[in-house]
C-alpha cells in the first residue's frame, strides 16, 4: 500500500482578489505534492477559501449583494489562480459547503461533550480586520498588534477554555521538536503560551454571517474555529457512515501558512484538536512574507503584486522559480523586477535552457537525429556528472521534507553548470572530426543528466520538465523519483529543439 502525505494551504479569506502572498503558499505547497507524488505517495493536497465572518458580512453590504453571492463571485478568484500558477490540489474546500458546516458543528459539539465549552460574556477588544480578540497589554496605540484598528465588544459568547491546555501544549512542543517551523517561530509560540493563555471567545452574536452553534441559534461561530476545522472537513470529518478518507489521511503532515497567522495554528488548532481528542498535525511552517522594491506591500500604496499580471508577461514556470529561488523560505524576502528579470536571463535561458539547446542540437545535427546508444564504457568524468544526482536523492527528499526549496534549486543549479562545464572542456564539436565514438559517450553523458535533472525540477517548473522529457522521448511512467536510478538506454529518435526560455 502507498504511503499518504496529506499537505494544506491556509483557507483564504475572500474579502479581497488574491496576491502573491496567496500564490507563494500554494506554490510551495503545490511543490511538497508533486514531489511526493513523484516519490510514490498517495498525496491530498488542499487549499480553499474561507467565507465567513463579519469583515465578509461588511464587504458584501458595500458592495451591494447578499454574503453568499459576494462569497460566490469572489471565490471564483481565488479557483481561477491554481490554473493560472499550475497547481496541482486535489481538493477546494470552501467554508460555506455543507460538509463543512457539518464538521464545525460535530467538533463543536464533541468540545462541548467533554465539557470544555462554557457560556459567559466577552468583554474586550476585537480587530474585524484580523479576526482576532486581543488583550489589553497587546494593544499598541489603540490598534491590535498587526496596526489593524479594534473595537470595544461586549455580547453573550460561549467560551473554550484554552487556559487548561496550556501545559499540555508545551509539553506536546517539548516532545515533537519539529511541530513548528522555522525555529524563529517555535520560539515565538512558545514564549506566548509560556506568558499564559486565556480563556477563548468562540461565538459572537453581532453579526450573523457564519456557521451556527448547534442548540443556540442566536450565536454563530468565531470565525477562527470555523475556519480551522475545513482541515478535517475535506477529508470527510462530517461522514460518520464512511470515514474511509479521514483514517486515511489524517492528520495532516503540513499546514502551510503565512506567519500571520501562525499563533491560531500552532496554539489554538492543537488545543482544540487535543479537547476534541483528535491527532494533531504533525508539522505547522510558518513563511515570511514579500515586501515590493523595498517598501511594505498594501494597497493604500498602491504597490500590491497581482500574480496573474507577473505570469502573463513572464510565463508560470519563471515565476515559480524566482518565488522559491530568491529567497530562503521561511524568511522574508523582496520582489523586485530586476532581480525577477536577472533570474529567467541567468539562471533560465543562459545555464539550462542553453544546455538543453546546445546538446539537442548537437545530437540532431551530428548523430543522425537520435540520441547514441548508451555506451558500453564511461571515463571517471562522465560518471562523476551522470552520478550527481542519482548518488543525492535522499538529499534532495530531505530539502523537501525541511522546505528548502532555494538549497534544493541552489544544488540543481550546481549540476547544470557543472554540465556546461563540461560541454566545454569535452568539446564535442573537435571530437566529431577525431573521435566519433568518444562525442557519442560526451553527448550521451549530457542527455542522461538533463533527464535527470529534468525529473527532479518537475515540481518547480512542470510545464517545461515535460517539454524537455516529452522532447527526449521519455515515457510518463518513467519520469518519477524511481526511474532517476536507471540509465537511459539511447537510440532514440528526436526533432530540433525549440528554445525554452526567451530571454528578457
């Protein structure tokens, strides 16, 4: 049986059309799912979007339309970026469908059964734009800590009693040291809890555009417990009769997520899963987040980066490279055009779409338009260069298994020019003229290793790994982590190649 890797976005919120915040997540989650894939996995990757609460309820009146239809139309926006980007989900879960209604009102009531629901009155600050109740200590200048603007609540809500998880959470921190990621995060959770949890405010009664609490009509669920439980609702949670999908996947081994929001994950989610008596994820990764040329990125300025705008004029596979090349991820990082445009001319066009370029030619022109027999005999350097990869595949696993994307693009990138290097010093143009048989092992050695190479960048730039395999001829079921160990046999028919990537 297969093993299951089972990978989420956070659910995004549909006040607004999406970014390249939004396209940054899924990317890097869209890249843990197809490289799993590739490695034999039965993989369930989600994303989708969150539809409810009062910052919801606000932006339809303005504009007009009841929630639904605003939730609707702008829920489209969000569908329409995974085609836009090439992501590969497996699911889009939206928290307005009925099975997800259903999951939030079955853990509601499994907290409220094992008695760690109460009901009392909140008294407080809430920020409508962060969706989140803060303290009195945490406000500064009369905003949340995020700079968003609060208001003074007052109103009947039920209550979970987060207070009583408290040590449990540390010590549940304590025994799975890679629950949260990077450090810099873990720290960061750890010293909030350690400064004491309150009591959590879970239902509001002001504002009715949300999930109902069962048995209590007048209060509808905050909107945080709603949202967390679309991770058991896509995999069936609700489905008491066959809950065949939710022993299989859960729980998650990634909840992907932006470090603004990774205090609900990494507190409140395990708390609630852990009173719900529910296994818990088993890794949360919090990233940084893209400042534009510098300045912070907000649409007061202006300077808000539309993805569908940067893959229309630079093409999917150059974007997804430059966002998980550029910068390590888990760190902040800057988007700035010329870096963008250095990327695709440097990294893209010159190193492998002209490796690519000169050795299919080369092939095409000088070995009757197929690539050469695997050769009987190698020399030491054609080894060294056709062992790069396949001698380093547990390597490039744990990149992905530690979100090193930039490391694991950093080490490819190694291969590619150690490739071109070696087209060089091998000169397969002076060989043609004194030795026929030693080019046909050069040009061989190269075709083998961008086979490679190929395979292994399919998760990053998917469009053009196919063009390359589909050019060299190799077959689908020959393209995953497996068939990197074997050797291509050869004499295989080929046409002229196309450039792959145009230089800006």
């Amino acid at each position: 049986m297969k093993s299951t890797y089972y990978i989420t976005t956070p659910i995004y919120y549909v006040n607004d059309v999406p970014h390249i915040g939004h396209a940054y997540t899924t990317l890097a989650c869209d890249v843990i799912a197809r490289f799993k894939r590739l490695d034999e996995y039965e993989v369930f990757f989600l994303t989708g979007t969150d539809e409810h609460g009062q910052k919801v309820e606000t932006a339809a009146k303005n504009n007009g339309v009841n929630p639904k239809e605003f939730v609707d139309k702008v829920s489209k926006n969000f569908k329409n970026l995974l085609n836009c980007m090439n992501f590969s989900n497996d699911a889009f879960i939206r928290t307005t469908e009925e099975k997800h209604i259903k999951s939030c009102q079955k853990i509601w009531e499994k907290l409220l059964h094992n008695g760690n629901i109460y009901l009392d009155k909140y008294s407080g600050w809430y920020a409508v734009r962060d969706e989140a109740f803060f303290s009195e200590s945490e406000i500064v200048d009369g905003k949340a800590p995020s700079g968003a603007p609060v208001e003074w609540v007052e109103e009947p809500s039920y209550f979970f009693n987060l207070s009583k998880w408290e040590q449990k959470l540390l010590a549940f921190y304590e025994n799975n040291k890679d629950f949260i990621s990077p450090k810099s995060r873990r720290n960061e959770v750890i010293s909030f809890v350690k400064s004491g949890l309150k009591d959590l405010s879970i239902s509001r009664t002001s504002f009715s555009w949300g999930v109902k609490v069962p048995n209590d009509k007048n209060h509808i669920m905050y909107v945080w417990l709603d949202a967390l439980t679309n991770y058991l609702s896509a995999c069936d949670y609700s489905n008491e009769i066959d809950d065949e999908v939710f022993k299989k996947f859960w729980p998650a081994d990634i909840h992907m997520v932006g470090k603004d929001i990774i205090r609900f994950h990494a507190v409140y989610w395990p708390a609630f899963l852990m009173a719900a008596n529910l296994p818990l994820p088993k890794k949360v990764f919090a990233h940084g987040w893209w400042t534009n040329e510098g300045n912070k990125i907000s649409k007061s300025l202006g300077n808000v980066i539309d993805p569908f705008q940067l893959v229309d004029e630079y093409g999917i596979d150059q974007i997804r490279y430059f966002l998980l090349r550029e910068v390590p991820f888990g760190n902040d990082g800057d988007f700035s055009n010329s870096q963008l445009i250095n990327r695709i001319n440097s990294d893209l066009a010159n190193s492998y779409g002209n490796l690519f370029q000169r050795v299919v030619s080369m092939i095409y022109k000088n070995c009757n338009e197929t690539i050469p027999l695997k050769p009987k005999k190698f020399i030491q350097k054609d080894l060294t260069l056709i062992n790069s990869i396949k001698n380093n595949l547990n390597n490039y696993r744990n990149l992905i298994d530690e979100q090193k994307f930039d490391q694991y693009l950093k080490n490819i990138w190694i291969v590619i020019s150690n490739a071109n290097k070696y087209i060089d010093e091998q000169a397969p143009w002076a060989l043609k003229k004194n030795d026929f048989e030693r080019m046909e092992v050069v040009l061989f050695t190269l075709v083998e290793t961008i086979r490679q190479i190929s395979i292994l960048l399919q998760p990053f730039i998917p469009n053009t790994s196919e063009k390359i395999l589909d050019h060299i001829k190799i077959p689908n079921v020959q393209r995953n982590l497996k068939s990197v160990d074997f050797i291509l046999n050869g004499n295989i028919k080929i046409s002229p190649p196309n450039p792959l990537f145009p230089r800006i």
